[in-house]
C-alpha cells in the first residue's frame, strides 16, 4: 500500500488530467485532486495543502512556465511537471525553481507511479542537502561572530585567543546562554561604545 498523500493535480486538458489521474489511483492513491484553471492554483495549493503536486502542461508559454516556477519556489513540495516541448533552458529554469521531475513527452498511464515515487524522493533529497547547506552556513556564520567576539576581548583586555574564549564560554554557562549570544551581545555593546 503506497503512503497516503495529497495529490494536486493542475492540467487544463480534462482528457490528459484523467489519463494521470488513472495511473494514480491505479497506484493506490485516493486523494487526488483536480485544477483545470491555471488562475485558481494558488488559492488551490493554499486550500488543498498537497504533499505533492503535478503540473501538466501541453505546450506552455514562457509566462506559463515562469508563473509555475514561481509558485514552485514557494510551495516547497515535490512538484512533477510533464511537458510536450522543452528546450535546456525551460529545463535549467525548471531544476533552478526547484521542479523535483520534468517529463517531456513522457505522458504515459503506467509512467505516473515511478515519476511520482522518483520526484518524492528527489525532493526529499534535496531537502535534506538545502537543509545541512543551511546548518553549515549557518554554523559557518556563528565561528564569525565567535572570532570577533574573541578579537575584541583580546584587543580590550589584552588576552589570549584561549582566554578570550574560556571568557565567553565561562559567560554563557553562568548565564545559562549560548556562547554565540553572548558573543553577538559583546560585539553589539562593542558596535554602541565605538573605538
């Protein structure tokens, strides 16, 4: 039995939507729902809430497409997307926007499932990259803030890099504190008192 999951499906073809809609119930999922009206898919994604979402497009204008890329960038669901015609750059443009599968000509019944299954799991990991990405930046960010913490103790009070350091953590612990919060609250009573 596969994972229960919200499906949006978007298509303004009714023939090609069922042809999709088919292969997934075929594959055991239940909640799929249908957007014929490319204008309402915002307040769609907003009311239905899908763990995923398909977007079939015939022959999609550039306006189309950037409009789809757009709503991509914000929903941050795995989004399967079928084509009949692309060109590398809709493709570049597609993967930049964060489409987890882009199918051209690829429309097929019993093709659904494994784009599905493959497209969940390439958002999940690329999920998991942006996150640790975002986890080292932001560690990255925090040894920053902590040098120049220890540059400011060491030029005011004349300590070592050691000293400085065993200040600002003996700071925190007795504060119960992180050491990168003490260190940002010296460097911005440093930023108010000036040279």
């Amino acid at each position: 039995m596969p994972e229960a999951l919200s499906i949006l499906l978007i298509d303004d073809n009714a023939i090609r939507a069922s042809i999709i809609e088919a292969g997934l119930r075929e594959a055991g999922h239940t909640a799929v729902h249908i957007v014929t009206d490319i204008d309402e898919v915002a307040s769609q994604i907003g009311m239905i809430a899908p763990d995923v979402v398909i977007i079939d497009l015939e022959n999609p204008n550039r306006d189309v497409l950037e409009h789809f890329f757009a709503l991509s960038r914000i929903i941050e669901r795995p989004i399967a997307m079928f084509v009949d015609k692309s060109d590398p750059a809709e493709i570049e443009a597609a993967v930049d926007a964060g489409v987890s599968a882009y199918v051209v000509d690829g429309l097929r019944k019993d093709r659904v499932k494994p784009i599905l299954d493959m497209a969940i799991v390439r958002f999940r990991a690329f999920s998991r990259l942006r996150k640790e990405l975002e986890a080292a930046r932001s560690e990255l960010q925090g040894r920053k803030v902590i040098d120049k913490a220890k540059s400011i103790l060491m030029q005011s009070r004349g300590l070592s890099e050691d000293e400085a350091y065993s200040l600002l953590r003996t700071t925190a612990m007795n504060q119960n504190r992180k050491i990168l919060d003490i260190a940002q609250a010296l460097i911005t009573a440093s930023d108010l008192l000036g040279p």
